[in-house]
C-alpha cells in the first residue's frame, strides 16, 4: 500500500506544568482489553513514528473509533453534518469501505467492541446536544446489520463517556446528557444486561478509557464546558468496585483519543488549547500503570480534537477529527507506532 507521509517523531523531552480542571469536545471509544500486547510490540525502545494513511472518505468529527476483526471502524459523528454512516478501514490495503449504516443519525456515541460484535451504547441522536439517546445496537460484521438491545436504565442515558472492555463487558464512565454526569455503568454483552455501578468520583465527559490487566483507567475529559479541564486518572477495580486516585495527566484537555500498546494508555489531541489560535493541543502522552507515571512521547502529525483511536496489532489508529477548536472536521487519517 502506498503511504502519503511518514514521520519519525523525537521524543519530547520537556515537562508540561499541570493545571487543575477539565477538557474539551472529541469522541470515545472503547476497544477490548488491550493490556496483553507483548511487551516491546511499541512503546518498547523505538522512537515514535507517524504516516499518513487513506483520507476518510469525507470529513468527519465527534464520532466513535473501534477496531473490529482486522479493521478500523468509524461510526456516525458529522460528516459534515449529522450522520448515520459507518465506515471501515482495512489497513492491508490501506482502503475505506461503506458497512451498514446505524439506524438514525447520531453523534458522541459510546462504542466498543467484543467477542466480534461492535456495539453503541448511548448517543446522541440527530443533532441534539441536550438529549441523550440510552439505546443500545450491536452490530454483527458477518451479517452486515445492526440489532436493537437493551437499553440503558432509564435515568441514565448519556453520550460522549469514557468507554473501556474488560472481560466481555462495556464500562461506560461519566458522560453528558445536556450536562457532564458522574454516572457509572457496566453492559454485560452475554447477557444482554446492564449493572449500575458506583458514580466516577467527580463528573467528566469527552475523555478516555481503557482495560489494562483487568483495570479500568479513566484520563482526561472535561466538566461542562471545553476548558473545564479534569486533570486526575483515575483506576477502577471492577472487582472491588472502586475507584483509586493516579497520577494527573501533565496537558490536560478534552476530546481526546486513546489507545493501549504495550500496557501503556496513550493520549492523542483534544481542544482548549489557549496557547494555540487552533485551539487544538498536538501532545500526545503516554500513562504507564507500572510506574503510575505519565510521559510526553511526541507531537500530532495532524493536531485534531473530536475524534477517536483504536489499536490494532502495534499502531494505533487516528481516523477524523477537527483541526479548530469546535467545528472544523477534516478527512485526516494518521497511525501512530513505534520503530
């Protein structure tokens, strides 16, 4: 497959002061488990590489990013306006490709992946922004088609969470229904059934979350508002049903991407960026459990908020986003690995 760009990008070596507070608009998603890569698949001893990849096929922002049976998927957002499109990339041949598309238009969509099956789990439907969707869909890729589960418990619908699989259930953190939520909740895929779950510590929205050794991390986000920066990382036990304060993410910000290699939660973007007449932070930063530290990897190759990552295999994937604090959606495609 033919790349448009790479670039190998120096690690950044200078600390960034931390401010209190919360963060800005962008989408989350969730994708299995990922703290059972090999060590050294990245994030080992290489340096931090981007390319360019195939543009999506039109702009796109505020939708969900998971990977899925070998493939990237992008799922509703603005393109430019309110879409009900799902699309996918397959990175052996570098090509989008047209799948189903979700029954209505709908953006800030809480999206993981399990078992084969890619499920949304709350939205907002149309171009709301103050009414959450709490409908469930999970989407078989053999059949090419979306079947209506379970819905969220009635009170707790909410879009743009922080979304993380362990096992073969959905956590969904946080969120907004009109305003920033500490609701916390878990979809169980095998039985159809959702549990409520003891609320985040403090209300965010547009942040990330992943599963690490059976460990749920909580980072980044916001609270009502794109410079209402949330700086803590929280862990959640789901055993124990607890939440332990982590070290603060060193830029915080909102509507970012992430994604796990190698056991390390990797944070790409976000908006409210003062310093920047985009608005748009290019820092990416990378949490280690192990040492519960945070490092500055590098910079964006494309700067955008309002997107989402997915890892698959040893890169992780950054289709869509704005490159303008709010609206400005471009077709922007990169992947971030190391080499």
């Amino acid at each position: 497959m033919s790349l448009a760009k790479h670039v190998v990008v120096p690690a950044v070596l200078a600390a960034f002061a931390c401010s209190g507070g919360q963060n800005g608009a962008g989408n989350q998603s969730g994708s299995r488990d990922s703290g059972s890569l090999p060590d050294g698949a990245a994030g080992g001893d290489g340096s931090p590489a981007q390319e360019s990849l195939q543009p999506l096929p039109s702009v796109r922002q505020e939708h969900a990013v998971v990977a899925l049976e070998g493939e990237i998927y992008v799922i509703g957002g603005f393109a430019p306006g309110v879409s009900a499109s799902v699309a996918a990339y397959d990175p052996s041949v570098n090509r989008w490709r047209d799948v189903a598309g979700f029954p209505m238009p709908f953006h800030h969509a809480n999206a993981a992946a399990v078992g084969g099956t890619l499920y949304v789990a709350g939205f907002y439907a149309g171009s709301s922004f103050s009414n959450a969707d709490g409908r469930t869909f999970a989407y078989d890729p053999q059949q090419d088609r979306w079947a209506e589960r379970r819905a969220m418990p009635l009170g707790t619908e909410r879009a743009s969470a922080c979304v993380a699989v362990v096992g073969s259930k959905i956590y969904v953190f946080g969120g907004a229904n009109g305003t920033t939520v500490r609701d916390a909740s878990a979809y169980d895929t095998d039985l159809d059934d959702w549990q409520s779950l003891p609320p985040l510590p403090e209300p965010r929205e547009h942040c990330v979350a992943e599963g690490i050794d059976g460990i749920v991390y909580i980072a980044s986000g916001r609270s009502d508002g794109i410079a209402g920066f949330e700086a803590t990382t929280w862990a959640y036990d789901p055993a124990a049903q607890r939440y332990d304060e982590r070290a603060p993410i060193r830029t915080p910000r909102g509507g970012t991407a992430g994604a796990v290699l190698a056991g390390k939660l990797f944070v790409f973007g976000g908006e409210g960026n003062a310093s920047e007449a985009s608005g748009v932070f290019p820092n990416v930063e990378a949490y280690d459990p192990r040492t519960d530290g945070w490092e500055a990897v590098a910079e964006m190759l494309v700067p955008r908020h309002g997107f989402g990552g997915a890892a698959l295999a040893d890169r992780i994937y950054l289709p869509g986003g704005a490159t303008q604090q709010a609206f400005g959606a471009v077709d922007s495609h990169t992947v971030f690995f190391f080499e």
